[in-house]
C-alpha cells in the first residue's frame, strides 16, 4: 500500500489490521463515556510498561482555586532532594479520552531516556469540560511548577513543555502564553503530531481520512466535543496555527508521522516554528500513522520515536542549560 512519498511500514499494518479485525465501534457512535474505557483498553497496553529505572508519585496541586491531578515521574537513580529539569506533559486522546494512567509508560519511558522528570497533568476532558478548560489545566500546571514546583523536586529554572496530538496542542498553545509572559524557565517544546488547528481540509485529512487509525470523521467529533462553539475554533489556545505571531516561542521539535490526518498542520507549525520563533526541528516519521509515539510496545517506529525526542529532551534541559 503506497499513499505517501514513504511505504506503509509493516507494522503499522499490522496494527491497522488489527484494529479493523477488533470491530470496535467508532468512538463517535458510542459517546464520550464509553470511549474513554474502550481507549483505556487499548492505549494502555500498546504503550508498554513504565520502566523499573522510573519511580513515580502522584499529587494534587492547587491553583486558581481547582484540584488538578498530577503524576511526577523521576529517574530512581537521582537523589530525592535533587532538583530535576522537567517536562510538563499533557496526554493526547482529542481533548475527550485519555489520562495519566493511559499514558503511563511513554511518559516512564520519556524520563528514563531522557534522565529528567516528567509532570503529567490529568487535566479535565470534554464535553463536560469544554474549550478552554484543557488549556487552562495546562497553564496551571507550568505556572505551579514555575513556582512551587520545587516542593516535589521539580527544578523550577528548567522547565519543558509536551505532549502528542491533542496534548501537543495543548503543549503548543502553553508554549505562546509563557512567551506573552516573558517565562525564560520554559527551554523546549516538544509537539508529537499535535492538533494545531480547528480545520480538517488540509491534504492530509482528505488523503487520509479513513483507514490509517484516526480519522477525520473522528477528529471532527473530537472538535465537536471541544469546541463546540464556532468562534472558539479561531482561537489561538484552540488552534496554536492561527496566532497572529509565534515569534519569541522556546525551541521546538515536532514529530509527525507520514499517514496522518494531521501532517499537514504539524508540518505547516514546524515552518511558522522554524521562520518566527525560537526555532524549530521537524522529525517526520514517514511510513507511521497517528499515535505510533504511544505504541512502543508494538512498534519499532514507536521506540525510535521516543528515543529521538528523549535525546532532544536530554540536549535541551542539561546540556544546553549548563
């Protein structure tokens, strides 16, 4: 099967096939509630186990009078009253399905590889919580660790933002409201195929619309659960794309994969990234589909996925900051 510059890679059909041999219903037809346990089944398997070299606390910060929940992970080889460089990851799952357990082991994974801590914000899903709850969730998290987050060994001077799909959006939307505010602590973003806009009639979403994981029927009623208002969907914290600037953004890498219905808008926020910001490495995975970075433990593509923004992570929050 060719529909890319790049072969589907093997695996990838594999997965493919298993999924359409599963016969579950479409996330769509069966409702937010019973599609966060059917992607829970799934996700959580396929993302592979949190190493033994990770240890991991839970904790529930506060800030502007709401309990967010968090899950600090931590290489087991540091020293507990170190304080470690720090990525504030937001987990993807279209703004509706997801959480901290789904996203367990990539998140365990990043922190070994990467031998910094990871912050994983259980923030609030939609449609109960629609637009611009998830963003404000995740502001929250980066201005608590910018200033407690020391009490739990986050070193508050070195700080990264991230996140894949709807997270990377959300990590991406962060990324402009630190530069508004002037937050020299954030150094690097790191956006695996993020949501970077409201829209799907880009190349992608019509070359890929159907049978390759997500499609854009899907990732329509994901929108329709986050933004259900029209006017939200120009947004810049709903479609970091559409900022009138990103220029002054922190350093970036972004991740896309070859036969996804967000390539396109990935690839066109890695140029805006590249052209006005802080700068801006685009790592295309060509023969994977949407959500290989958290399917570890049945791709190789996955593992080098992680591999390579572990060493970004790594290069950015200790080598650089030396």
């Amino acid at each position: 099967m060719r529909r890319n510059d790049v072969p589907l890679d093997p695996e990838a059909q594999e997965v493919l096939e298993l999924q359409a041999a599963s016969g579950r219903p479409a996330w769509s037809s069966i409702g937010p509630v019973a599609a966060r346990q059917q992607f829970a089944e799934t996700r959580t398997a396929s993302g592979g186990v949190r190493p033994d070299t990770v240890r991991a606390s839970d904790h529930v910060i506060r800030r502007d009078g709401r309990d967010l929940a968090v899950r600090l992970y931590r290489p087991a080889a540091a020293s507990p009253k170190a304080l470690l460089p720090t990525v504030i990851w937001a987990h993807g799952g279209g703004w509706v399905v997801g959480d901290i357990d789904t996203h367990d082991g990539t998140c365990g994974q990043l922190a070994a590889q990467a031998d910094v801590a990871v912050l994983s914000v259980d923030y609030r899903l939609a449609p109960e919580a629609p637009f611009p709850a998830a963003f404000d969730d995740m502001v929250a998290a980066l201005d608590w660790a910018s200033h407690e987050g020391d009490s739990i060994g986050i070193d508050p001077h070195l700080l990264a933002l991230g996140g894949d799909s709807a997270g990377g959006n959300l990590a991406a939307a962060a990324a402009l409201w630190a530069r508004d505010r002037a937050m020299n602590n954030l150094r690097f973003q790191l956006l695996v195929y993020p949501v970077t806009d409201c829209a799907t009639g880009t190349a992608s979403y019509a070359r890929f619309a159907d049978g390759f994981g997500l499609t854009r029927d899907s990732m329509q009623w994901f929108l329709d659960q986050y933004t259900p208002r029209a006017s939200d969907r120009s947004d810049w914290r709903a479609a970091p794309l559409r900022a009138a600037s990103v220029a002054g953004a922190c350093p970036a890498m972004l991740i896309t994969a070859g036969f996804d219905p967000l390539r396109d808008e990935g690839r066109a926020y890695a140029r805006r990234l590249r052209d006005e910001g802080g700068g801006c490495d685009l790592v295309e995975f060509g023969g994977m589909i949407h959500g290989f970075f958290g399917m570890s433990a049945l791709l190789h593509g996955g593992r080098r996925a992680i591999a390579t923004a572990a060493l970004a992570l790594n290069e950015a929050l200790i080598d650089r900051a030396e």
